[in-house]
C-alpha cells in the first residue's frame, strides 16, 4: 500500500482524494441540507393563505342553528332552492373531498340552504347516507335575507343567484377565516375564495391540495405545542 502512494501519479492521487470528498458530502453535508430545506418548508411554505380574517359565527347569521365554524375545519356551501338542479355538486364534493378527509374528528361540511327545501334535501341525505357515514354533513336552513348576510360576510369576489345558489365551495379554518389562494394563475389578480363543485379539476387538483395544507398547518401546530407542553413538564 505504501508503495502504491509513493509511485502513484498526480491523477490518481487528485482521483482518490476526489472520491473522499464526496464520500463525505454524501454521508454528512446533504443530509443536514435534506433537513434543513424540509425544516424550513414546513415553517415557511406549508401555510394557506388567510383571504377573509374572523368570519362571524354561523349563529350571527342564523340563530337557531347547531353547528359552528370555530374549533373545525369546515367546507361551506350555498346549494340553493332549485336541489334537483344542483345536487351533484353534494356528490362530487363527497367524492373527491369527503372520501380523503372525512375521517378527520375536526373537518365538516356546511351546507346552507334556503327554507322549505328540507324535504328534497332529505333525499341527498338517503343517497349519501348508503356510501357512507355523513354525521359530519350538516344542513342548514335559514331565510334569503339571513344567507346573503352570511355569504356576504366572507367578502369574496363571488356572487348568489336569486335562489340562493353559487356553484364554490368555501374552505374556513378553526379561527374561522376564509382560506384561499392568492397567487393562483387561473384567476385575475390570483386570488381564488372557492372551489367549483362542478369542475374535477377544481375539486381535485387545487381544493384537494389545499385541505391537506390546512390539516398539515394544524397537526404541526398540535406536535409544537405537545412538545413546548413536554418541556415545560420536564422543567
């Protein structure tokens, strides 16, 4: 061995101690980088734009209703009185959103609707009743008046038809603020408020992606202060 380092040319020592250095990059530098760029993603990147800050709660809007946006991750939606017309929109959001989150304790669907429609809408409830569990569906039936108060409060660039119906989604988080996009390139300006029930591409590429976002945003949220509530037990 010693032999071959005395006789050994210019290149194959530069050659050897090429191999080294990279060796050591491999084993000790990339993976500090791996986590550091991944340490700082999570931190800085994986964070869903807040369009509309403190949303009142449902019951500002509709007294007498039973469900609540604050502490859930909720889907809002405005069906409308013409049900018939509109009820696969119910059905492609069970199918591209329900099917992936509805297993989570804090996500929920809000499903407002003019009154006097409960009878038709008590057949959506039977169809999506045999797919599935839907305890996290919740209908409401409010006045015209008291639902345009509510959509209007979310301050999007979206409008109601005269029967109470827009074909988007809303996505709120657990402080109930209005989350969107602000940088998306299908819409003026970037900002997007809802997600087309209608469209498979809205619902599955981009509203899909951003729920899986805000879940992210709070489990990270959970394990920091689990592990702040750690440290201080440990003290």
């Amino acid at each position: 061995m010693t032999v071959f380092f005395i006789f050994a040319t210019p290149l194959k020592l530069f050659e050897m101690k090429w191999k080294k250095s990279f060796v050591l990059v491999v084993l000790f530098v990339l993976p500090l980088v791996t986590y550091l760029f991944f340490a700082t993603g999570v931190n800085h990147f994986a964070r869903l734009p807040v369009l509309t800050k403190k949303v009142p709660e449902l019951q500002h809007f509709i007294p007498d209703a039973k469900v609540q946006f604050q502490n859930k991750i909720s889907v809002l939606g405005f069906l409308g009185s013409e049900i018939d017309a509109h009820q696969s929109g119910v059905f492609n959001l069970y199918q591209k959103i329900d099917q992936h989150f509805g297993g989570f304790d804090d996500f929920q669907f809000i499903i407002v609707l003019p009154n006097g429609t409960a009878s038709k809408v008590a057949k959506i409830q039977t169809e999506l009743q045999r797919m599935a569990d839907i305890s996290s569906w919740h209908f409401v039936y409010a006045s015209h008046d008291q639902i345009s108060s509510l959509f209007g409060a979310l301050e999007t660039n979206l409008k109601l038809d005269d029967k109470a119906f827009t074909p988007y989604v809303f996505l709120m988080d657990k402080e109930r603020a209005l989350r969107g996009r602000d940088d998306d390139q299908d819409q003026v300006g970037g900002l997007l408020y809802g997600f087309d029930v209608h469209s498979a591409a809205s619902l599955h590429n981009k509203m899909k992606d951003d729920v899986k976002i805000l879940l992210a945003e709070y489990r990270l949220a959970l394990k920091k202060n689990n592990k702040y509530k750690k440290k201080d037990n440990e003290k």
